[in-house]
C-alpha cells in the first residue's frame, strides 16, 4: 500500500508540476508577447518622430517654394519682370506665360508635400493668370503699344484680389492650421 501510495504521490505531484509549468510558460509567453507588442509600438512612435521630423521641413520648404512661386507669377510681378523695352505684344504676352509654365515646372514636385486642395489652388491660379493674359491680348490684338496691354494687364486687376493673392491665402491658412 506505501509503494501505492507513493506512485499515487509522485503522479499527483507530477501532473501538478506539468500544470504549474504549463500555466506558468503561457503566462510567461504572454508576457512576452506583451512586451513585443509594447517594443513595436515604441519603435513605431519613434520612426513616427524620426519621419516627422524630416517630412515637416520639407513640407514647409514646400509650402514657401510655393507661395514664392505664386507671387512670382502675379501680373504685377510678370509685368515687371518680363516687359522689355522695344518688345512687342505678342512676345510680351508669349514671354509672360511661358514664365508661368516655366515657373510650374520647375515647382511641380513639391504637390508631393502639400494637400490635393492646397495644389488645386495652385493649379487653378496659374491656369488663370495665364487665361487672362490670353484673353486680354485676345480683346485687344489691335493693340501694339506693350506698355499699354500691360497696364490693361493691371487694370484688370483694379480693386479686385488677384487669383495668385486668394491661393497663397489658403496655403498660408493651411500651414499655419499644420503647425499650430
């Protein structure tokens, strides 16, 4: 009966350990598997913080290049800039919105960085400002004086905000929305 119940015993005491050990390898493996999860978030936060802190200076760099590249495009600055003394209309008008898609092109890349929105607006100003230089030299082809188109050019714009002005507004009101 003693070698029974020592065989009894010793079962009783195995099969308890086998329980403890089993409960205590999915308790641990559970642990583990918590930590991992916690080192993964961790490690996602900081290449979160490592990406932000190299995107936010190029989408700011992006928000001034475009806006730069909206005042430069202003009829007053197109006006400016590429009137030449001796010049006519049409090369004038020719000069002014090949500066514009010139401008464009060179700044295209950085809708990489900014809103769908912000672009659009970008977009729809050069696309105006060069619709109204072709529509006003189209009204007034008889006209052969550059300085007279060109002061029609600003006439236009009398007391009214330019498109390139309500653009560069909305990227300005978008960035400061980003980063306050």
């Amino acid at each position: 009966m003693t070698i029974a119940l020592f065989i009894i015993l010793s079962l009783t005491f195995i099969v308890a350990m086998f329980i403890v050990s089993y409960y205590n390898i999915k308790s641990l493996r559970g642990f583990i598997e918590s930590e991992q999860k916690m080192k993964l978030l961790e490690l996602h936060k900081i290449q979160t913080k490592e990406i932000s802190s190299i995107i936010t200076p190029i989408q700011l760099q992006a928000y001034e290049r475009l806006i730069m590249f909206l005042e430069r495009i202003s009829l007053s600055a197109l006006v400016t800039r590429c009137f030449q003394a001796g010049m006519e209309t049409q090369l004038f008008k020719d000069v002014m919105i090949q500066t514009i898609k010139n401008e464009y092109e060179y700044n295209q890349s950085q809708q990489l960085y900014i809103s769908n929105e912000a672009w659009i607006h970008v977009r729809n100003a050069k696309d105006e400002t060069i619709s109204l230089i072709n529509n006003l030299y189209s009204s007034n082809q008889k006209e052969k004086n550059p300085t007279a188109f060109a002061g029609k050019l600003l006439e236009s714009l009398a007391g009214k905000k330019e498109i390139t002005e309500k653009a560069s507004e909305f990227l300005k009101g978008e960035i400061s929305k980003k980063f306050n």
